[in-house]
C-alpha cells in the first residue's frame, strides 16, 4: 500500500474528513506544512529519508512499500 493508496483509502466524510484528519495528522508528526504533505501524497514531492522513515513507523507500513523508489505503486 503506497502513501497515496492509504489516503485514497481512508472514508470521504466524517465531522471532520478522515483524509484531512490524517493531512494535519501527518503535517503535524513531520513539521510540515499541509501543502507539503498533499504534495507527497500526489506524488509531486517525495519526503526525505527520515521523514519518510517517520511516516513508516506511524502508520506501521514498510517505507519501501509507501514510497516505492522506482516509482511503480505497489499493491
């Protein structure tokens, strides 16, 4: 499951939208801006290595599945 792939996954609506829950969640862990993180999940940007190592563990999803370094998603 790549980071996109777990955004995507997450419900549409709430009193507050899972997916924007988790942006401010995972904004807030990394010292990020929202933008930045909307970025990564687009595939626009990617995090560095310990922010992506930090994702990993929070999210207990393997770094190399989230971000796949050749760029092909892996499902």
């Amino acid at each position: 499951m790549t980071f996109k792939d777990y955004y995507d996954a997450l419900p549409k609506r709430a009193p507050m939208a899972p997916k924007r829950m988790f942006v401010l969640k995972i904004a807030k862990l990394c010292k990020r801006s929202e933008r930045t993180v909307y970025m990564w999940i687009m595939g626009i940007q990617k995090p560095d290595a310990l922010v992506r190592s930090v994702i990993a563990k929070e999210l207990n999803i393997p770094e190399e599945e989230l971000f796949p370094l050749d760029g092909h998603e892996t499902h």
